[in-house]
C-alpha cells in the first residue's frame, strides 16, 4: 500500500497539487492521468522519494519497481547491470564489494563490511541475479547477443524492454510506470496489458494512451484542479464522471446565478421605498448565495500549423532499390519510393525492424547499404528526432532558446509561435532543463514551425504527447500543404493522414501507395 499524506507541490508561482490525501492499494490497479505539464511525473517522483514535496509525507512499500519517463539514466551500463539494479540494496552492495576485492589487502573496518555486504548479497538473491536478469530479457525479447552492450546502443522500443526489466527485477511490491507504452509497438503493447493484469502488487501507471488505460486500469487518479481526484473505472468511466460533476456544478451555479439576478433587481428597485425592509432581508439572502467556484481545468490545447516559405518541386523524393542497415549488416533491402508535394506517408513496422534507420538513411546520417536516395529540386528538411532527451539543451529560457534558432523571425514571431503551442506568456521563461516530456514535445514541434521547412520528417513524434496535442497534430500535418513522411504506431494517426503507407517488416519493405484501405486489403488477404 502507497499512503499519501497532505501532499503539495508547487515550482516557482505554479500550484500543481495541494493537501492531496489518497492511498494506492494493492491488487488494484491506478491510472495516473493528467494533460501534458499536470505534474504526473512530478507527483510519481514524489511517490518514489525521487523528490520532495513541499509539504506532508509519502508511506511507500520497500521494494519498488520504477520506470522512469527520462530513459537515459542508465545510458553507460550493460543491459543486464541496468536490470539488477532494477534492485538498488542488491546493486549497490555488489558495486561496493566488487571495488574491495580489487584492493589486494584489507583493513578490519574493510573486512567487516565485506562480510555485511556479502549478508545483503545473499539476502538479496544476488548469486541468481544474472541469471534472474537474463530470464526476464529473454522474455522480453532481448536476445544474448545484446546483454553485455550498453544501454545506449539499444534504441526507442528496445530500450524501454530493458528499462521494464529492470522496473520488474527483484519481485517489487509496487510497480510505478511513467509512461510505459512510448515507443513500443502494438504486440509489445498488448503483452504489457496482460502481464500489468496478472501482475497483484500496487500498480500506478502514467499513460496518455487511453485504449492503454481503459484496458489495465480499475481506478484513475486525475491531476486537475489543483488537486488529485480518485475515480473508480477505467479511463473512460473517469472522463464521464468527471463531465458529470462538472456538469452539476455548473448547472448549479447557473441557477445561483439567475436567482442572484432577481434578488438585484429588487434590492435596487424597492431598497430606499417602502419595501426596504423586504429589501434588507434580500440583500441578507443576497450575501450567503455564492456560486461555487470553479477552478479552471488544466486541460488545454495548442493549436499545431506547419507553414512554409518555399514549396520546392513537385517531386520529393526518388527511392531506388535502397538497402539499409548498420555497419554492413543489413535490416532491409529492395525499397522503390517516390513521394511526391503534399504526400503523407507513414512509416510502420514492429519495433526493430529499422524505421528510425530509414529515416536516418533517407536524411543522409546513416549511409546506406546499397541503392539511391535523390531529393527533388529546394526540399528543405526539417527532422523530429525519436529520441530527444538532451536535443534541447538545458541551461536556457525556452524563449531565449527559440530566439536563438530563428533571430529573423522576430520576438513577435517567436512569441506568436510559443503562444499557440501553449507557452504564453510567463511560459516562456521555463527554464529548458524542467520541461516535462510533453512540453518537450511541444517546444521540438514549435521549433519546426519556426523554421517553415517544406518538408518534415517525424520520427514517432506522440510519444509523449497528451490526447488534444495528439489531435492538433494530426490536423497540423493533415492541413500542411507541403509533404510529411513520419513513424508511428498511433493507428488513428495512420488511418486519417496518411495517403501512403511505407511498411516494414523482418527483412523486407513494402510501399502502400493507396494508403491505409490499400494495406488493410492487402493484409485481409494474406
Ligand atoms: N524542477 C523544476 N523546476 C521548475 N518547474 C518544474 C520542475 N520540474 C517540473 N517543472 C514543471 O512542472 C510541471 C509539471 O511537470 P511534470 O513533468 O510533472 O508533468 P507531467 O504531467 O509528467 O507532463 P508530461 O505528460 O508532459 O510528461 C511542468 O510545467 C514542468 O515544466
Ligand atoms: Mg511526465
């Protein structure tokens, strides 16, 4: 059980919750939901012991399993070190005894300590813990060959496959995902779905995938109104509740509002005549009829709209007979495209068949393994990188760091821009290094509307991103008159954008020109 006492926290003027009192029981499983910037993976971070709150207190069950929503921490490690210390107490004390057996002679105070740590690695299952390590690998689809290299070398779906190895090492009593379905494709998904069902610790779990959260979830706790409000259901239960509630408080206050009217009208039409006396007791009336306020919901949306200055030529792009892969070892071969002005073409395929590698291919950063790549006549690129912790680099103001990309668009320009993607005002002197993964979204997407490129290339860009910035997206690049090619596994956005479909799968590539029907029909009859 995860007890949370009088809970609040605020950074600079900004209340993200107040006196929040709520426990996480086991066997249940919570939805932990809010737009992007709530303060979910703040108030998840305060449930770790990550972060401190500003005031009360968090009672939380020893052994946690933690995914954390910034996936470079354990970027230097070995796969199978990240999974063990998936449980600190063990890792820490293998980290310790392995320092004091290099030394060649030992102290008292040393021998003592070798003795506890030996205890705690005992205690602790460390002698099965690479093995133990290996095993939920292999289950999650990590193969051997990948255990002993760094984390960093694994990319977007794979990584995360490790970073859950590690939240589910060591049999934790309570698992805190942040965001657990970026990057992964549909399958991996889905076998999240049943382990998290079968799965009888406390479960909290950040997500702004709502097919996701209605079919784990059994409770949501929603960050708005200043506050945290449990719900009983799953995602959709919640979001019809909470209308609800809204709804009647509204209602309510209509009424007020309307009686307060007509006690007005008659205090000032009979307050100095021979009805005063009526009057003063209206006016009494008058002063206990408050409407309930109505804090303002945190719930908002930016408005995405790509622009350019030049359309360049009518065609885009010609893909001859293209191999790719890294170094010399090949994922995929044989792909013919061409795109033409104001295509839009997604890009799918399960995760590591080699999507980000094409778009990286197709961008000239990685080299290709055979064929030919040939950009029309004034394409200008503009790129949305998968992976982007660190493209935006700390130590600025978001509005000083746009300035910076575009001087010549102006502050106004820049100002305009940031405004429409949810960065008004005083939002602009968020520092760089606290932006919260959604906003970073946002601030990468805003810079790519600064630039007016005639081109985008978007690699699974909303991942991160809340439900109406996922929708302003779609319109944003559904209306873009210049040509988008993107990653994704957002099946909605596949569905309503793209007219061509480039899929990926073990060993071979095939083009859609007709877009989703095309491969639907395609696939039917296979
Ligand atoms: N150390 C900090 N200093 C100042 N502001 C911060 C700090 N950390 C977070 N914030 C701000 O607090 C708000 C909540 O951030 P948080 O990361 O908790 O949001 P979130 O709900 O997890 O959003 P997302 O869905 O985008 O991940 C954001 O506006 C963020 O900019
Ligand atoms: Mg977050």
């Amino acid at each position: 059980m995860i007890v949370v006492e009088n809970v609040s926290k605020s950074f600079g003027g900004k209340k993200l919750f107040e006196d929040v009192n709520t426990s996480f029981g086991p066997g249940k499983r919570f939805g932990l939901t809010g737009p992007n910037g709530a303060g979910k993976s703040t108030f998840m971070k305060i449930l770790i012991g990550d972060l401190d709150p500003d005031s009360g207190r968090v009672l939380r069950p020893k052994r946690l399993g933690i995914l954390r929503q910034d996936h470079s921490l354990f970027d230097h490690m070995r796969v199978i070190d990240v999974v063990i210390a998936g449980n600190p107490r063990l890792w820490q004390a293998m980290q310790r005894k392995e320092e004091l057996l290099l030394k060649s002679e030992h102290n008292d105070d040393e021998g003592m300590e070798l003795g506890e740590l030996e205890c705690v690695v005992a205690e602790e299952d460390g002698y099965a813990a690479e093995s133990d390590a290996a095993v939920l690998l292999d289950g999650l689809g990590i193969v051997q060959s990948s255990h002993e290299r760094p984390l960093s070398e694994l990319k977007g779906g794979f990584k995360l496959r490790v970073l859950l190895a590690q939240a589910l090492f060591g049999r934790p009593q309570a698992l805190l995902l942040d965001e657990p379905t970026n990057h992964l494709d549909l399958e991996s998904i889905e076998w999240l779905e049943d382990f998290l069902l079968s799965y009888d610790g406390v479960l909290v779990v950040i997500s702004h995938d709502r097919h996701f959260l209605n079919s784990v979830c059994t409770h949501i706790s929603d960050i708005d109104y200043e506050t945290i409000i449990q719900y009983t259901g799953n995602y959709d239960d919640m979001v019809r509740a909470k209308a609800q509630v809204r709804g009647q408080v509204e209602s309510g206050n209509a009424k007020k509002m309307e009686k307060i009217k007509q006690l007005q009208d008659f205090i000032q039409r009979f307050a100095a005549g021979t009805r005063s006396t009526q009057a003063a007791s209206r006016k009494k009336e008058l002063d206990r009829l408050r409407p309930d306020e109505i804090k303002r919901s945190n719930i908002q949306r930016p408005f995405i709209k790509f622009e350019f200055d030049k359309p360049g030529g009518r065609d885009v792009l010609e893909v001859h007979k293209l191999a790719c892969g890294h170094n010399g070892e090949r994922l995929f071969g044989g792909l013919h495209l061409s795109v033409s002005r104001g295509d839009k073409v997604a890009i799918i395929g399960r995760n590591g068949v080699g999507k980000t590698t094409l778009i990286e291919t197709l961008l000239g950063t990685t080299p290709p393994i055979a064929g030919n790549i040939k950009w029309g006549h004034e394409v200008d690129t503009g790129y949305f990188p998968q992976e982007h912790e660190g493209v935006i680099p700390p130590g600025h103001k978001i509005f000083d760091w746009m300035f910076e990309q575009k001087p010549i668009a102006g502050k106004e320009g820049v100002r305009s821009v940031l405004g429409r993607m949810l960065f008004s005002g005083e939002d602009g002197d968020k520092p760089t290094a606290t932006l919260s993964g959604g906003e970073r979204v946002r601030a990468l997407l805003s810079r790519l509307m600064l630039l007016r490129h005639n081109t985008l290339l978007l690699d699974e860009p909303t991942n991160h991103m809340d439900l109406e910035a996922i929708s302003s997206l779609r319109d944003g690049i559904q209306s873009f008159p210049g040509t988008c090619i993107f990653v994704t596994h957002d099946r909605d956005l596949i569905e309503t954008v793209a007219n061509k479909i480039v899929a990926v799968e073990e060993g071979k590539i095939d083009v859609y020109p007709g877009g989703w029907s095309e491969y639907r029909r395609a696939k039917q009859k296979a």
